[in-house]
C-alpha cells in the first residue's frame, strides 16, 4: 500500500512511517510530496493520506498522527502506548513537557532534520533503529510498570 503525506518530516512524519511498517504494512511505500498536492497524490495514487489537515490518520480529537493509526489499525501493545506519549509530547509543542523522554524525541528528531533536510526516506531509514530502540526500552518500561 502507499501512504502520503507533507514533505519535509521531522517527529510524527518518521515516526508514523516506523509504526506502520513494524504493525500495520510491512510493504509500506512512503511519498512526501508539497502539502498542496497531498489530496491530488493520494487520489491518483490510492495512497492513504496521513498527518495531514483534515485526515482520518492525522491530528484528531487531541491525538497525534501516530496515536491516530493505533486507535485505526486497534494497536493495545502497552509499550506502544507508552511509545505514543512520547510521540505525541515531541510532536505537540504544547504538550512537550508531559514526559521526560518528549523533549529528547523532539530534539533528536529535529536534529535529523536539520543534518538531512528535505531527504525524508533517508530520515526514515536512518531513525527505524532509534525508533526500534526506543520502544524496546518502551516494552521494558512498560513491563516493569514504571510508565512515566
């Protein structure tokens, strides 16, 4: 399946990418494309749109897109819901300070973003395994009941 969204992706638009291919579409093509031309490409791609404005896997009822795919696709694995605050504080500047690890995720995020620019899937590739370590340390947490 194709998914689309805005170019230029800093937290939820990697992050979105990592939780799809991990739980919902392992075969995942990603097409970032200007924010103006999403709804066109989505059409003529039978692409899924997502953190986009007005769309379904976006910023919906005071989630993030990442908390909206889990909510979507039924994703209950309690490291990712520990995974999705962190997400969502790095993602929602107004709520930054609602875990620790938030403001880490933002920072390393944008630091991805200023070192590759507008290369979207190599900021995928290069953040899969951050993403990968981070929600083992999720699971962990998670595990041993300590969730922020």
């Amino acid at each position: 399946m194709k998914w689309v969204t805005r170019a230029d992706a800093k937290v939820d638009r990697i992050a979105c990418p990592w939780l799809i291919r991990r739980f919902v579409d392992p075969e995942a093509e990603f097409l970032y494309v200007p924010a103006e031309q999403v709804a066109a490409v989505a059409e003529r791609e039978s692409a899924i749109p997502f953190d986009v404005p007005g769309a379904k896997l976006g910023h919906v009822d005071g989630r993030c897109s990442f908390e909206s795919i889990m909510v979507k696709y039924a994703l209950e694995d309690p490291g990712l819901k520990r995974l999705a605050q962190i997400v969502h504080g790095a993602d929602v500047s107004a709520d930054r300070a609602s875990c620790p690890e938030a403001a880490g995720l933002y920072a390393i995020a944008n630091g991805f973003a200023l070192v590759h620019g507008m290369d979207d899937h190599r900021k995928i590739q290069l953040e899969t395994p951050m993403y990968d370590a981070l929600y083992a340390w999720c699971q962990a947490e998670s595990a041993s009941g300590r969730l922020g």
